[in-house]
C-alpha cells in the first residue's frame, strides 16, 4: 500500500500540470509563492512611526 502512496505522489505524470509528479509541482508552487513574498517585502515602504502621515508631495 505505501509503494502506491510514493508512486501516487512522486512518480506518476500528470498531463493537465506539465507532465510532472504531484511532488514536483507543489515544490515548484511553494517556491513561486516564497518568491512573491520575498518580493513583497523588497518592495515595502520604508517603515515609518504609527500615527505619522507621508508627505505626499514625495508620491510620484
């Protein structure tokens, strides 16, 4: 039963994502994932104290 289970998740080839195992696929999701959160967080404003406002001039 387990050597079905590791076929079923890591070596059998599903068409309908690229003719890769269900393994593969959801390591390559959690990656894009990782990758949109480290680019969220380059492009953060600088943090700046609660109750303060921006100068809005500064907005391009």
């Amino acid at each position: 039963m387990l050597e079905w289970v590791d076929w079923f998740n890591h070596r059998r080839l599903l068409e309908p994502i690229g003719n890769i195992p269900p393994a593969e696929a959801e390591a390559r999701y959690v990656a894009a994932i990782d990758q949109v959160k480290i680019a969220a967080e380059l492009h953060q404003p600088t943090s700046i104290e609660p109750g303060t406002v921006q100068n809005a001039s500064c907005v391009t």
